[in-house]
C-alpha cells in the first residue's frame, strides 16, 4: 500500500454483486491505493465531503460533513464534524456530530445531538440513533432489531 494525497476526488463504492453501497466526492484526501497485483485499496482520509446513500442500488439518501474516512474491508463509511443526511423519499434530515454508515447491513448510526426532522415530525436531540439509509426504521441502537 502507497499512501497518496488527493484533490477533488470521486469513488463508488461497491458491495457483493457490484451493488453501489454509496458515493463520495472530497476536497482533499489521502487514499491508500494498492501497489501490487491482487491487493485492493484499504480506503483513506477525507475532507469537505458529500455524496449519495443507496438502497438495492439506488439512491435514498444524501450526506454532507467536514471530514471522513472510508474502509473498504468493512465497506464502513465514518463522517465527523457537521453531518447532515437527508433523505429522499419520504424526506428527513438528519444532523448529528459523527455518523457511521456501514453498507453490508446498511445501517446509519449517528451520534452526538443527533436530530432528525421531517415535515411531520422531529426526533431528538438524542446522544445515538440508528437509521436505514431511506429513513423506513429510525430507533435508538438496543431497539433497532426488535421486530
């Protein structure tokens, strides 16, 4: 692995059968990229941040934040420092301090004043909630598998 810095770069990410898990776009960054044959890229170090959210490949929901770091292994993407999510439909907004998005299960998990407001509703502010990348399942982390 060669750690390389980057401006105003692109990536899609990819789950099992090429399913886009999210899009990112950044200011600055620095990517680790492989350098031998067969090895894959581990993911990087991101600034000035946004990008898409999908759900069985297409977009549910969108995402802004100052920083973030994407893990390829775990296909986890971490936001930090301003976050703001919004769904498409139905539309919500999300903010909160940190936000893991982890693609395989696809589940958010936001932490810190987290807030999230709907034309009908608003929910916090609470120090954790989990949430579906569309919104469908807002619930705090001991109540979201419960059927």
């Amino acid at each position: 692995m060669q750690l390389i810095e980057t401006n105003d770069g692109t990536a899609v990410y990819r789950g099992k059968n090429s399913e886009r898990l999210w899009t990112v776009y950044w200011k600055r960054g620095e990517m680790a990229v492989a350098l031998k044959e067969g090895e894959k890229p581990k993911g990087g170090t991101l600034d000035d941040v946004h990008g898409q959210i999908f759900k069985v490949d297409k977009p549910a929901s969108t995402y802004r934040a100052d920083h973030g770091k994407v893990d390829r292994p775990s296909n986890t993407l971490n936001l930090r420092d301003h976050v703001r999510v919004e769904s498409l439909d139905p539309k919500f907004t999300l903010t909160c301090d940190s936000l893991t998005y982890e693609g395989t299960p696809k589940i958010m998990k936001a932490k810190g004043h987290v807030e999230i407001t709907g034309s009908l509703s608003t929910v916090g502010t609470v120090e954790e909630l989990w949430t579906t990348a569309d919104f469908s399942k807002i619930a705090s982390p001991d109540q979201f598998n419960q059927p």
